[in-house]
C-alpha cells in the first residue's frame, strides 16, 4: 500500500502538521498514525479504465455466473422485456437514457435476490431499414423496382445485421449487461415464424378483415403509416370558404340559400359527398348588403353560417355590411339536399351531378371556419365514421393514387398530385382553388399556419387517403376461451390496464387508456417489401365481406410456419411458394397470394410470443414484469403490445409499465442537429466516462423530460467526485481490516449505532426506491447520507479515533461500522455507478473472480433500527450545529486557527437535551479540545441560533494547556507523560 498525502488528516492537512512538528524539537510523530492506505486514486480516469472493466466481466462471464446462480439458488424470475429500436444508426442520448434506466432496474433487481434477466433486442424490419436502402439506390440511380424482392430483402438484412452489431458495442460500452451474444432479432428464422403465427391467429379468430377506409398515407414513401409512425409539425395551409346551393328540402329565402363550409385542404373537395352540421350550434341566415369592390359575393346573397363565425367569414369575403335574416333550425339543415360545387360545368361529364346530403355530426364545432364541415368519407376519420353510421361506404370515392394524384377518372385534376416525391405541395390544391373560382364556387380564400401530421422518417406531410388494406377488428367479440378479462382485443386491453398493470408514473395509464378507448380498428397492412408477410390467401372472385373471402387452414398455416422457420420469411416470395403450401389441401388457382407486409408494430408486438414465451431465459407465462420506453410509445410498442397480446393471449404482456421523457438541451429544448444542440453518448463517454453518463440518468426524475448540456454534466462530475472522495476515505481507513477487528454492534459507541441505525433506514429506502423505479431517489438518499451524515459529521468526528488512538475498542468500533459501510454503499450504488462500484471493490477484495455485481445488497441486523437512540441523537446534532457555527465565527475572525484551540462553554436549558449531551464525549463531537456543559442561564452575548435551534446559547472559551503535537488536541496534561510533547491518549497508543 501507499500513503497518500492527499487525505485529510485530523483538523489540518499533514504537510501542515509536518511543517509544524518541526519547528520544535520533539520527536515527529507522523509515522506514528494510523494514516489511511490505499491505491485508490483521486482521479478516475473512466474513458481510459471503463473498456478494462468490460473486457474483464467478459473474461469472467459475469452475467453467466449470475444465471448460474439464479438456478442454484432458485432465485425467483424478474424480467424486463427490452423494447427493440430500429437497426439503423449509431445512438443517440435518447437510447442511452433508456438503456441505462434498464440496466439500473435488472442490476438492483438482481442485487434484491431475483434471477434478473435482460435479453437485448432489435426491430430489424420496416420502413426506416427500407428507406435507407431507397436511398442508396436513389444515389446510384437504380431503381428498386428493377431489382427482384428477394434481393431486395436480403439488402435491407444485411444493412440491418450490420446496425445491430455497430449498436451492441455501442450499448455495451454504457456498462449494459445481457445476452449480447444472443439478443433477439425480429428478423431471425425463429421470430418471422412466429410472428407470422401471431398474424394467422388473428386470421382464424376472425379478427381480421380486408377494408376500404381512409387511412394515414405517405406519398413519398408511398405507404400507408400508424399512428405510431406520424408527428406533428407546423405547416402552411390554403384555407377556402365554399358555398353549397340548395336544390331541395327548403321553401322560401332558405330555397335560394347557400350553405359554406371552410376547408384547409382544397384538394378534398372533387370528393365530397355531404355536408355536416351540429344540432348544437345555433345557425343564422344572413343576407349581403354591401361588399368591397372586389369580392366574390354580391349584395342579396343569402348564406347560411354558425352564428359565432358568420361575421368573420362574411368579413373575409370581403362584405361590408349584412343582415342577419333569421334563425335555421337543425330540423330545417337535416331537410336540405345541396348541389356540388363542380355540379353541372362544362367538362365534367357529370362526374359531380349527385345529390350532396345534409348530415348531422358531434364532430363539427364553432371554434373556426363557418360551423359546417365538407364532408369526403374517403379523406377524414370523421367523415368515414359518419358514413359508416349511416351504412353508406358504398359512396365512398377513390379518386386518389398512392403518389396523392389524382386517378385518370376524375376530371379536370387528372395526374396533379397533393405532395410531390420530394415532399413538397403539388399543383393539386391550387388547381382544385382555380376550378373553384371559374365555377362561382367559393367566397373567400386564405392561408393558415397549423399542426399537421407529418411521417417521422421522411419528414413529409402526409393525407388521408381511402385505400383497401387490412385491418384487425378491435370490437369483433372472440369465441375464443381466453375472455377472463372480455370479449374483445379492445375490452381486454382496457381491462388490462386498470386490473393487471402498474404504471410508472401513473399518468401513463390515462394516457394509454383514452388512446385504446377512442382508437379505430388496427391497420395492419403496408405496402411495402421489407417485413413479414401478411400470410393468407384470399379467394379469387369472392368479395371481403363472403365468409369464404379468406382461406382459414390450420394445415396451410402450419407449413407457412415451418417454411419460415426454415429458411425464414424471404421463401413467401420465392416462386411456387403458394402451389407448395396449398398443394394437396385445395386449388392453389382458386386463391390470390397477399404480398402487403405487417405494420412493423405487430412484429414488435409479438416479441412477447418470441422472446418472453419461447426463450429459456424467457417467463414461464410469457409475461414480463417490466416494459419500459419513452413517452411516445403509449401509441408505438406499449400499445401494438397490449392490442397484440389481447388478441392472442387474452391480456396485457406486462405487469409494470415505466415511462420516461425525452432529453432536451441545457435550455428545454429539443436536440437538433440543425441548431447544433445534440449531445451524443459517444461524446460524453470520451469526455467524462460511462459512469458519469450513468449518474446523470440516476440523478435525473426520468419520468419528466430531461435536460442534458456541458454545465449539467459538470454538475454530474462534480457529485461523482464527492461521493468518490467518499470511497476513497473508507477505503484507506479500512487497509489491512480483518475479522479479528470486527466489533459486536451491542458493544459499539452509540455514535456507531447511530450510524447503523441510520443505514437500516437507508436500507429500506433504497429497496422500495429500486423496487419502485425511482433511482433519483435513491442517489439523493445515498448521496446526502455519504456526504451529509458521513464525510461532513461521522467520519470528521471519527478521523481523531482512526489516525490517532492505539487498538481501542472505539477504533475498532469504527472500523467494523466502515466495513460495513463499505459493503452497503458498494453493492447499493453498483447499479448505477457499474465500472466505479467495481473499482472500489476490488480495491479492497481483488481476485479473478471477484467482482461486486456478484453480490447482493446486505440485509440489516434486525437490532441495528433504534428509534430512541436516533431521536436522541438528533437532539445531539442539534445542538453541535450551535457549537460548530459559533466556532466558525471565530475562525472567520481569525481569532482561533481550528476548532481545536476552542473550549467553549455551551449553556443548555432542556435538561433532557443536557442529560444527553453529557452521556457521549461532546467536546470530540463538535471537534474541540475541551467542552463545558451547563444549566446556567444564557448570558446575552452568547451566540445562539435563533429560528433553528432554541434554548442553548454558546460563549467562545480558548483551550487551556499545550497542544499535543500528535493529535494537536489542546489539553492540560500535555508534556507530563513518557512521551514528550502529547497526552495521555497518544502516550499510551505510543506505548
């Protein structure tokens, strides 16, 4: 071992005390303390050390050893099921985040006696890998079409294959552990296969269905899109005000009225079909007296509005006066039939001459526009479920193709597109507006900037587009023997929610909840190549809705299963395939093969089915005791999760859902690399180390947004270093510790006791902190405990005893509390500070085989909790706040050095409080040479704290005697013993 001159010695530094012992000339008694040992450094150097420490539990197989011990003990099972990002990438600090929360929540559970298991994961399929391969081929000019599918697929795998290994290293490199040799991959054999079960049961549980509805469609990536799969952002719009002519169901001035609707997509109205009001909004007839010069109405005009917008919309076309004629009634507006705006132009071939009904909808508000919404079933949720209501999906139109332009049939607009391939506004929505003008048919037009769905990976704007695709019924109610919690996926899923999850925090339930309770039937088609296939067969020449449209086979899907599990999805699209599986069973030409892939949400959502269920180090029952991601996957995996497992297995697939936020800059906002704020973990762990990026995360409220940034992380620096000055003082004090040391708890000092008392506390704490996901908690707890009870008072007072007394009792008494102290703060902290904990073990219990995450947290001696002894000796602190601030006074007034040269007088007026602090050695408590306690009345100039401490007054008294120039303590009988030059205490500990 090496002494290190860097510690604090008793009261001073020892250069201080050397310099001073030789200024006399008695002997220098520094080699005769007890001073720490240790080789523990002050500095860290984590980016140099931490890949030491990874290679060293590799070697060692830690995470093997804790399965094998799981076993040999059997330790109940604790599995956090790791939701799978996307192969394509390096990390960002948002992966970081959440796999360090994961690994926190598997290592303490781990340490609290489970066999706690993580099995690391990838979502390989889907659109983000596709995109990437898009792009390469759009930098070589190739064209994807020209290249066979099966080619195709297995560039996106290899691109895939090659993400997850760069990502593993990356994720490791954090202090992660898991089955990094055997992760789970969505597309491996194995997972396809069943992945592909999961949809067949969907399939033969009746489920699932073909339907023509309008859904969420990317024109760029032209694919339809989940829910899961938009943001939103702001974006400029054209607004339009368009008047509808009555043609039937009115008499008098309401017969030559026109009733506006307003729009902020132009482009919809060649497929409107109706017109939507709101029996609860109060509606007016209002009639132009005068306009501006310019305007598209002119006085006598009758229209009819909602009487909270009639005067902004009338403004806007540009009207300088009007009368508002009379009320309409919601029965007069459901007797109206009203005429397309295009109905009757030249061209049109009477493409728009139909009837456009009034309909009545809880959708339609007042907040903007006129009070009335044009309704295109084929273009808006709403506007499809008013249909459907009213059983009208045969007037659905499809007017749209999957670039956004407009089909060969409609007229006029044929080929112009909504969103061109770049993303930008095609010429679909100015010529819409222009054909408007020409016909008469609008009154006012504008722009308006406003939240509008966009995809998450092309950043494009997307629109509602009516396209068949295939869907999963969430209200069909299943004969299926799995209804302990409903009849249907969207029962079941509520249910779950409430009777079988937890959530952390809790407003991640009302979140999901509202979601699943309003959420529409799961779209679970894309029309794309680069996933599992939906694998069915539909037949030839049947419609959607005939019972014998889809092929239900138990035979046919067992050899799809077999097939994939063999050779893996890609055989789906090798030729013969079909003639191979339906064979023998029926007329392979009587069956269409479907080739649309699955939402990559259901392949995400079936890892229960191969990761929880089918692996050895899965759960029994497939179900996992945590889910943990960030916020927005209460519509992303939490969601395809739950609706996926309900459809299957009757129930939610987790017992506890954790969420967190996302991470923000230093200033609250959002990371960009185009404003320069990102912070990537790379970056941090170069700089800082692993361990500093793992305390950030344990000392933020995850649960909320974070903030991350260079003067964040200097904070986080700083805390490491305190709680490292913490170890590294416990670690020179305990040098060359043995059992023959260890004292009985009942024989300790009641300092001691007071300090196990406080970690039986702390360890209660600690357990419900990690039990519960609150690790913020339990480093504040840790963190004030070492530096607040520990460093600033039990080792300041206790510094004397270890550097100075001979083989006391007390010593020893100290000594054994370090001891355990060392393994308490070690194997608590060990989740969270996974490469420091490390050092700091095998600093003391070095070995091949050592290491502090093969342990478990320590339990508590049943007698170390003393609820008396802790409220006495908060009396006790109390009052030693009093000392030790008048003490400071002197000290900045510079009339005493150190609190060693003090002997106050402390005058107490509880006698409880005074009987107390005479049963311990108050002087060596508040670091004095001499202390006086007394009932006396407190004199006026003592010092007090007035507001925090009341009833004890001090008045500064200098030490009397000569300081001992071992201990420095200031005492009478020094210079009268063997030694020269100490007290008694140090004479006898020189022997």
């Amino acid at each position: 071992m090496e002494t290190r001159a860097d510690f604090a010695y008793p009261h001073t530094s020892l250069k201080d005390r050397t310099d001073m012992c030789s200024e006399t000339t008695t002997p220098d008694y520094k080699e005769t303390l007890n001073l720490p040992k240790t080789d523990f450094p002050m500095r860290a150097g984590l980016p140099k050390r931490e890949p030491g420490w990874l290679e060293r539990w590799a070697k060692i197989g830690v995470y093997e050893k804790l399965r094998e011990k799981g076993k040999a003990d059997g330790r109940p099972s604790f599995v956090l099921h790791d939701g799978p990002p996307y192969a394509n990438g390096h990390l960002h600090i948002g992966h970081a985040l959440n796999k360090t929360i994961k690994d926190i929540i598997t290592r303490s559970h781990q340490m609290m006696g489970f066999d706690a298991r993580y099995v690391p994961g990838w979502d390989c399929h889907g659109l983000p890998i596709e995109w990437k391969i898009e792009e390469q081929y759009r930098k070589k000019g190739k064209n994807k079409d020209d290249v066979p599918v099966i080619d195709f697929r297995r560039e996106c795998r290899a691109f895939a294959d090659e993400w997850v290994n760069i990502q593993r290293e990356e994720f490791k490199r954090l202090g992660v552990y898991g089955t990094w040799d055997d992760p789970y991959l969505t597309m491996n054999y194995h997972a396809e296969a069943v992945i592909a079960e999961e949809f067949m049961k969907f399939l033969m549980n009746g489920t699932l269905y073909q339907g023509s509805k309008p859904v969420m469609w990317s024109p760029v990536e032209k694919t339809a899109l989940a829910e899961a799969e938009i943001e939103y952002h702001d974006h400029k719009s054209h607004t339009i005000w368009v008047p509808f002519k009555v043609v039937s169901g009115a008499e008098g001035d309401l017969a030559s009225a026109r009733v506006v609707i307003w729009t902020t997509t132009p482009w919809t109205i060649p497929s409107n079909k109706a017109v939507a009001y709101n029996p609860k909004i109060a509606y007016g007839l209002y009639r132009v007296d005068a306009t501006e010069e310019e305007s598209w109405t002119k006085p006598g005009d009758l229209y009819v509005f909602a009487d909270t917008l009639a005067e902004d919309a009338l403004t806007k076309s540009r009207v300088t006066e009007f009368t508002r004629v009379r009320d309409v009634t919601a029965d007069e507006l459901g007797a109206l039939t009203l005429a397309h705006p295009f109905a009757g132009l030249d061209g049109a071939d009477g493409f728009w001459d139909y009837d456009v009904p009034m309909i009545d909808g809880d959708h339609v508000t007042d907040d903007a526009g006129t009070g009335f919404v044009h309704t295109a079933p084929s273009h808006g949720a709403d506007d499809y479920e008013c249909f459907v209501k009213r059983n009208w999906l045969d007037r659905m139109t499809h007017n749209v193709g999957e670039e956004s332009e407009f089909l060969p049939h409609v007229p006029f607009f044929a080929g112009l597109t909504v969103i061109d391939r770049k993303g930008k506004e095609g010429k679909a929505n100015p010529a819409v507006i222009a054909k408007l003008v020409e016909a008469g048919g609008i009154i006012a037009r504008g722009r308006v900037t406003h939240s509008y769905p966009h995809s998450w990976r092309s950043k494009a704007p997307v629109i509602f587009r009516n396209t068949p695709q295939w869907f999963a019924s969430v209200d069909k109610k299943l004969d299926d023997g799995m209804g302990t919690y409903g009849d249907s996926i969207r029962e079941r899923a509520l249910r779950s929610i409430d009777e079988l999850v937890k959530w952390t925090p809790q407003t991640g339930r009302n979140r999901l909840y509202s979601m699943i309770e309003s959420r529409p039937d799961w779209v679970l088609s894309r029309q794309r190549a680069w996933g599992v296939p939906l694998t069915c067969f539909t037949k030839k020449g049947a419609l959607p809705t005939d019972d014998d449209f889809l092929l239900r086979n138990d035979e046919v899907n067992q050899r799809i299963s077999a097939a994939f599990e063999e050779s893996g999805a890609d055989v789906w699209y090798e030729d013969g395939f079909k003639e191979k599986v339906l064979g023998d069973i029926v007329n392979p030409d009587d069956y269409e093969q479907v080739f649309d892939v699955l939402d990559v949400w259901f392949d995400s959502g079936s890892t229960h089915a191969f990761v929880l269920r089918d692996r050895e180090d899965g759960t029994p029952d497939g179900i996992a005791d945590v889910y943990l991601e960030g916020t927005d996957q209460h519509r992303g995996w939490f969601h395809s999760s739950l609706l996926q497992a309900c459809g299957t297995k009757g129930r939610a697939p987790y017992k506890n859902v954790v969420t967190h936020g996302f991470t923000l800059d230093e200033k609250g906002m959002k990371m960009s690399k185009s404003l320069g704020n990102t912070i990537v973990p790379e970056q941090i762990v170069k700089q800082y180390g692993a361990d500093i990026l793992r305390l950030w995360v344990a000392q933020t409220d995850y649960t909320a947004d974070q903030r991350i940034g260079p003067e964040i992380l200097k904070g986080v620096a700083d805390s490491y270093r305190r709680l490292r000055n913490t170890m590294r003082f416990m670690l020179g004090s305990l040098a060359d510790f043995s059992e023959a040391d260890r004292v009985d708890p009942a024989q300790m000092p009641e300092l001691e006791r007071w300090v196990l008392h406080r970690l039986a506390e702390l360890d209660t704490t600690v357990r419900e902190g990690y039990e519960n996901f609150d690790f913020s908690g339990v480093w504040q707890a840790v963190f004030n405990f070492a530096t607040v009870d520990l460093s600033a008072f039990y080792f300041d007072i206790r510094k004397d005893v270890l550097y100075c007394d001979g083989d006391t009792e007390r010593r020893r008494a100290a000594r054994t509390v370090l001891d355990i102290l060392f393994h308490r703060l070690t194997t608590w902290l060990a989740p969270i500070l996974t490469f420091t904990m490390e050092e700091v073990w095998l600093e003391r219990f070095p070995g091949d085989d050592s290491s502090v995450h093969l342990v478990d947290f320590p339990a508590p001696a049943p007698g170390w909790l003393d609820g008396d002894l802790a409220e006495k000796w908060a009396g006790i602190r109390k009052a030693r706040r009093v000392v030790t601030a008048a003490l400071e006074v002197q000290r900045r007034d510079k009339v005493i050095g150190a609190s060693l040269e003090a002997a106050p007088v402390v005058h107490v007026e509880d006698a409880a409080v005074l009987e107390a602090l005479k049963t311990v050695d108050f002087d060596d408590l508040c670091i004095t040479s001499a202390i006086t306690l007394t009932d006396d009345p407190t004199p006026n100039e003592a010092f007090r704290l007035e507001g925090e401490v009341e009833g004890i007054g001090v008045v500064f008294e200098k030490a009397e005697g000569e300081k001992c120039q071992r201990c420095w303590k200031i005492l009478p009988d020094v210079g009268t013993h063997s030694h020269a030059g100490v007290c008694a205490r140090c004479d006898e500990a020189l022997g």
